[in-house]
C-alpha cells in the first residue's frame, strides 16, 4: 500500500507504531549508555559553548548530572551524549 492511498486513521495507526519503535531504540540507546556510567567517572560532551569535561555526580532513568570538573557549573544530560574520559584523545 503506498503512503499516498493511506487514510488518516490508517496514517495515524502507522504513526503511533513509528513513534513506539522509535521509543523502544531510543530506550536501549539510553539503558546501553547508562550501563557505561557510574558516580564519580569523568566524562565529556559537547554543549553549545564547546566541549564540556565534568563528573558524574547522579545518574537518572533517563539523564545524568555532572558537575563541571572546574566545579562552577552543573548540567543535566542524555547518557548518550556522554563520553568516558578515557575515550577521549
């Protein structure tokens, strides 16, 4: 069935199924980056003034919050937006 012959039930049932999957990988992305972290590791990640090097001080379900590592500012990020320090060169 081409898109273009579809319904809008038909299209909003095809959305809904879309959406749901792309839940579910974002959710194993998340848990595989979580698996990655734990309190005190210094990590890394690219936010808009540049690169960010800080430490994990609490993770969440779904976000992580580190301290910067000059210690002046705390952030709350996507695991998957982390890097390890030691994967940094």
């Amino acid at each position: 069935m081409r898109i273009d012959d579809m319904s809008i039930d038909q299209l909003l049932e095809l959305n809904q199924i879309i959406c749901r999957r792309i839940d579910e990988l974002r959710d194993r992305e998340n848990l595989q980056a979580l698996s990655q972290l734990r309190v005190g590791l210094k990590v890394t990640f690219e936010a808009r003034e540049g690169p960010v090097l800080g430490i994990v001080t609490k993770i969440n379900r779904k976000s992580v919050i580190l301290l910067a590592e000059d210690g002046t500012k705390q952030y709350k990020v996507s695991p998957e937006l982390l890097r390890p320090l030691r994967d940094v060169q």
